[in-house]
C-alpha cells in the first residue's frame, strides 16, 4: 500500500539525550590505519551505554564481553553485521520493540553535509540490524515489518546513511521502496534526499549490487530526474555517480539522459554531467569526450 508523501515524513523523534554518546572519531583514516578502529572498543562501550540509557533492562556488560569477543579478525562491514547479531541477541525479540529502543538511543541527525567526521560509522551495527532482520515477518510477530525498517531507516540515513541497508528492500520489494524514495526526493533534509540516488545505485562501491538495477536502471530514472537540479552538491555528487554507475552497463542510456539534461542547463546541472561521464571520458570513449565539451 502507497503512503502518502505527508504520513511518509511524519516520523516520532528519536530520544536525544545529553547522556547519549558518540565514540570520537578522525575526520580520516590515517596511514597505517584502517576502518575496523571505528567499530573497537570505545564504540561498543558507546553502543552499550546509550542502549543502557534508552532501555532501562539492556543487559549492557553481558551485551559488551559478547561483542568484545568476536570482533577480532573482522573487516568494518563484517563489524557492523556481527554487532547487529549481538543486539539482536540482547534486544526484545520482536523486530519492531527493538528497532523502538535503537531509535531511542540515537544522537542528534546530522546538521551539516560537509566537515564530517568518521563518527557516523557507529551506526553501522544499526543499518545492519534493520538490513539483517528488516525484512522478514516471522521476526516481528507475523507483521509486516516494511514501515519500521523505513522509519529506522529514514532515522538513521539523518546520522550517517542508509544507503548499504535500503539495498535489501530495493531488491526484495523494488516498487514499494522505490514509492517511498521518490516520496523522500522532497524531503528537506539532504541527507535524506541523498538516499533516495546513493542507495538506489545499481553499482555502489562496499555494497550488494542490485541485479535488477544492473540489469535495466530505467525504474530508478525518477529519482535521479527529481534530484538532478538540487541545491546541495552534496546530493548532486550522488546523482553524477549514479549516472556514473549506469554507463558502466549501459553506457547509451548514461549518454542519452546527459543529453537531454544539457538542454537549459546551469552551471550545476553542467558540473553533474561531466562529472556523471569522466571515468568513459578517461577511457576515450567519443560520446563522453564530446558530453564533457558540451557541458563546459
């Protein structure tokens, strides 16, 4: 069933509270450093204490010595989803209590889409949760579990991006999703804009390809038309990598829509376009060449 656009946005806050933490973080990896360090112990310490605050029963030193334990020898996306089987295991078990108690538990969203820090990768075990166990009734008391997860998810893209867990609903139940991302392309909050391109990509670098997508991108074409011309660059860059994505598969596709995108187009619209065909461009390939002269 279609939401509509108002209901689709009309989301309780999460409890922010000054007693919520997140671990520190660099604004990027160091030589000689790697990912995994934004998922160690000061992290779980972080993930344990604020679940403590939201819930009131959270077993957080139990929750801490399992986590602890398994984290050695695992990558930052392996991280992510071994935590996410940790809460799972320590959380109420139907799917949509606990998702209540990690909305409850996140810090304030995101206020700018420049200057990050490194810190929204604590929220990887949370994406994971709702990518792992967001999709299957049977996990939440025989209901369907569509509009937590898109709630969760909407929640959690504010503080870092849901872009790797939307994947699974996009594949799973491709026209629902794809309804509420269109929903979201009018959303104020660019990090919820940028959602609606980066997670919809058929190539995204770290994450499942959505073999549909690859196959024929046409049904996300929506989303890319309403966020081709929006004002933060933040969510054009998406978009041009979208684009970017689809000329790896269908290159006369990318062309074509460029083409048409040049037609009354300003100088952002003309960065997106030579942006969306440099790596063919790289390669020699005529039409990309001649695209990026155009949009000079």
């Amino acid at each position: 069933m279609k939401v509509c656009c108002d209901a689709a946005f009309h989301f309780a806050a999460p409890l922010s509270s000054p007693r919520l933490r997140l671990p520190s973080a660099p604004t990027g990896i160091q030589k000689g450093s790697t990912l995994t360090t934004l998922l160690d112990r000061e992290a779980v310490d972080c993930l344990a204490h604020n679940l403590r605050v939201t819930h009131r029963r959270f077993d957080a030193d139990t929750f801490q010595r399992t986590a602890l334990a398994g984290l050695e020898g695992l990558s930052i996306l392996q991280r992510g989803h071994f935590l996410a089987k940790v809460l799972r295991d320590h959380l109420p078990p139907r799917y949509s209590d606990g998702i209540e108690i990690l909305l409850g538990s996140l810090t304030p969203p995101l206020q700018e889409t420049s200057d990050f820090t490194l810190s929204g990768f604590f929220y990887l075990p949370h994406v994971s949760f709702v990518s792992n166990y967001g999709l299957d009734p049977a996990g939440n008391g025989g209901d369907d579990p569509f509009e937590t997860s898109m709630r969760a998810q909407f929640e959690l893209t504010r503080r870092f991006s849901a872009e790797f867990s939307i994947r699974a609903f996009l594949i799973r139940w491709p026209e629902r999703t794809l309804a509420r991302l269109m929903e979201w392309t009018r959303h104020p909050d660019p990090h919820v804009r940028r959602l609606c391109s980066e997670g919809s990509r058929p190539r995204l670098p770290w994450a499942q390809r959505i073999p549909a997508f690859v196959r024929d991108p046409r049904p996300a074409l929506p989303i890319l038309e309403s966020l081709k011309d929006d004002p933060e660059l933040y969510v054009r860059r998406s978009v041009a990598n979208h684009v970017g994505d689809i000329a790896k598969d269908h290159p006369e596709l990318a062309f074509e829509l460029c083409h048409k995108w040049l037609k009354g187009a300003s100088a952002e619209r003309k960065w997106l376009i030579r942006h969306a065909v440099r790596h063919p461009a790289k390669h020699g390939v005529a039409t990309a060449l001649k695209l990026r002269q155009l949009a000079k």
